[in-house]
C-alpha cells in the first residue's frame, strides 16, 4: 500500500525531471535509482513522461511540474537509491497537496 502512489504518478504530476552526472559520486545513488525503479515506473506511468537528462559535472537534482505551469525541485546529492525514491514521493505528496 506505501508503494501505491507509485503507479498513480500522473494523477498529480505532469512531468518528472531527473537531471545527473554520469561519473560523479554525488549522483552514484541516482544512477541506482534508475537502474533499479525507472523501468517499474514507466510501466505503471506509461503516459506521464519521465526524462533523464545527463551532463558532466552537474549536481543531481529532481524537477516535478504540476498543473498550471507550477515546478518543485529537490536536490538528490549524495543520497542512495532509497533516498532518491523518498525524494520522489514528496515531490509527488506536494503536487497532490496542491
């Protein structure tokens, strides 16, 4: 049941953006992260477009877009796979509080 949110990603938000560095070890827990959860939540979230966008040297950081042009972000340094994924379910939490 704490997992259900997951597959009801685009019932709160419109996008999700998740910006890493393919090296650096800030953004070792997000490459986990996706590795370990993007494809499950493409496959409960077809629609709702999830992008990864990559560049060397940047810190990871997580963007939510909600109705009517309203973004949250969050950083995701240092964090593990777990951390991120938590990271996530509040952006998530913040765009139904809306």
């Amino acid at each position: 049941m704490a997992a259900a949110w997951r597959s009801n990603l685009g019932k709160y938000v419109r996008e999700i953006r998740i910006h890493l560095c393919q090296k650096s070890q800030s953004s070792q827990g997000t490459r986990d992260f996706l590795e370990k959860y993007y494809i499950g939540l493409k496959k409960d979230n077809p629609k709702l477009p999830i992008l990864v966008r990559e560049c060397s040297g940047i810190q990871p950081k997580m963007y939510a877009r909600y109705g009517y042009g309203k973004e949250s972000s969050v950083q995701l340094n240092n964090l593990d796979s777990e951390g991120v994924l938590q990271a996530m379910e509040k952006l998530v939490a913040s765009g139904a509080s809306s």
